[in-house]
C-alpha cells in the first residue's frame, strides 16, 4: 500500500495528540469494520470558535493522518464551518489516500460531528441550569412575598384581641359608672324621702 509523503510524514509527527484540557466537546467514533476507535476534544469559545482541538487516535496511518491534519483544519474555525468538513478536503488535504483507506478518513468527520453534537448538548443543559436558577430565584422571592403577607394578616388579626379588649375594658368602665351613676340616683331618692318624713 502506497501512502503520500505527507500521510508518511503526518503520521510519524502528528500533531494536536492527546487529551484537551478545558475541553468543552467531546466527540468519539468508531469504525465498526476495523475496530479502530477516535476520540476528539473542542474547546469551543462563546462565539462558537473552536479555540483549540486534540485527538487521541486508536487506528491505522490513514486514520491518524487524517485526525491530525483535520484538526489542523478546524482550529479557528467557527463550528458551523468544521461541520462543513469532509473526507474528500481532508483527502485533498493529505495528498490522496489508498482507496482501501478512504473510509478511515471518515473517522475524523464523524468524530467532529460527535463533538459539536455533545458541545450542543452540554449547551442546552446549560441554559436550562440557568433557567432553573432564575425561576428558583423567582420562587424564592414570590415564597418570600407571600410569607410577608401572611404575616401581615397574622399581625392585623393578633391586632384585633387587643381592640376587642380594650373595648371591654372601655364597655366594663362606662358600665361601672353607670351603675355608680343608679346607685348616686337612689341614694338621692332615698335622702329626700327620708327629709319629707
Ligand atoms: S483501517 Fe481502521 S480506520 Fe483505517
């Protein structure tokens, strides 16, 4: 099997190998057929740049060859453009391949496409942690208004066994004089009565 100077060369020296730190995409494929596994790590920035990319490659010279170099190929790139990548510029890319190998180059494709699908997952749970925390922070101060009104009530309902008392005490008081008043009005009675006899 003849492979390109450059297939040679990528695959003695690959670049962008091993485990990104910070990665937040994580993509892994592998090739049913051969049983050659890739895994490829994004760091993907808020506006969807893919800031650096790394590959650990389980596989032939075509599959590490193409995984490097299309790591090469998508480092700065948007990710709607990486998504864009196909085995045929990756192949363009390489020189040619052996087209027994051409099926390796998918590899790094698919491997791509598992990643941005994983970044949009982890994106989406994301906003709906965020969401989450909003709406908990929103029950919260509803929880928090609702307590304060019922402890409105219970204050302006505690208030009104001391209006009742006073006006008990105020009823028993004007109900003591009264009587004070009766009893002045017989001892009155009783002292003319006794100044005509
Ligand atoms: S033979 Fe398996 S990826 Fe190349």
């Amino acid at each position: 099997m003849i492979y390109t100077e450059k297939v040679m060369e990528i695959f003695k020296n690959p670049k962008h190998v091993g485990e990104l730190k910070g990665a937040n995409a994580i993509g892994q494929v592998g090739n049913v057929v051969c049983g050659d596994i890739m895994k490829i790590y994004l760091k993907i920035n808020d506006d969807g740049i893919i800031e650096d990319a790394k590959f650990q490659t389980f596989g032939c010279t075509a599959a590490i060859a193409s995984s490097s170099i299309a790591i090469d190929m998508i480092i700065g790139k948007p990710v709607t453009e990486a998504l864009k990548l196909d085995n045929k510029a990756i192949i363009k890319e390489l020189g040619d391949l052996p087209a027994q190998k051409i099926h390796c180059s998918m590899l790094a494709k698919e491997a791509i496409e598992a990643a941005v699908e994983d970044y949009k997952k982890r994106k989406a749970r994301a906003t709906k942690r965020k969401f989450k925390n909003i709406s908990d922070k929103l029950s919260d101060k509803k929880t928090v208004k609702k307590l304060e009104k019922s402890e409105e009530r219970a204050s302006k309902s505690a208030a009104k066994p001391d209006i009742m008392a006073k006006t008990a005490r105020l009823a028993s008081k004007l109900g003591a004089k009264s009587k004070d008043a009766e009893k002045s009005t017989v001892k009155d009675d009783s002292k003319k009565k006794a100044s005509k006899a």
